[in-house]
C-alpha cells in the first residue's frame, strides 16, 4: 500500500492469529495500534496517521474502539509511570 498523501508507510502488520485486527479496512493489528502508542500516538488522528487505522471505505466505525484502546493506555500509564 503506498503513503497517503506523501505520508510514511503504515508499519508491517503480523498477520498472526492471536493478533487480531482492529482496523479491517486497513487490516491493522492491534500489535500495530500498541506499538503506535508506545511510540507516542496518543489520539485516533495520531494513530491514523502512525498506522493507517481509523478511516477507510467503512468512515472509521473502529475509531470508538480505538478511543477505548487510547484510554485503556492512558489509564494505564498515569497508574505506572
């Protein structure tokens, strides 16, 4: 899949079976939307633009779920800094 709009490649995906896609439009992997926000993607147009995830033909009907993944994180880290 080419960049979008001069923007970089989306990361590989793993294609494993335990790790289940988020994005279905785009295939994205959850392992992609972790590591996304690892790197510093802390809201859905970062990790749309770290991992493609969010908008496709659908008009980004998994953007509640990855909201629920961003705050799972967020949660997460403020609790273990």
């Amino acid at each position: 899949m080419p960049p979008a709009k001069g923007g970089p490649s989306p990361p590989p995906t793993t294609g494993y079976d335990d790790d289940p896609i988020v994005c279905c439009c785009n295939g994205i992997p959850l392992s992609a939307i972790v590591g996304a926000m690892e790197g510093g993607a802390l809201t859905v147009s970062e990790l749309f633009d770290a991992t493609w995830a969010g908008c496709g033909p659908c008009g980004g009907t998994c953007q509640p779920d990855l909201q629920a993944l961003l705050d799972d994180y967020l949660q997460r880290v403020a609790t273990n800094p």
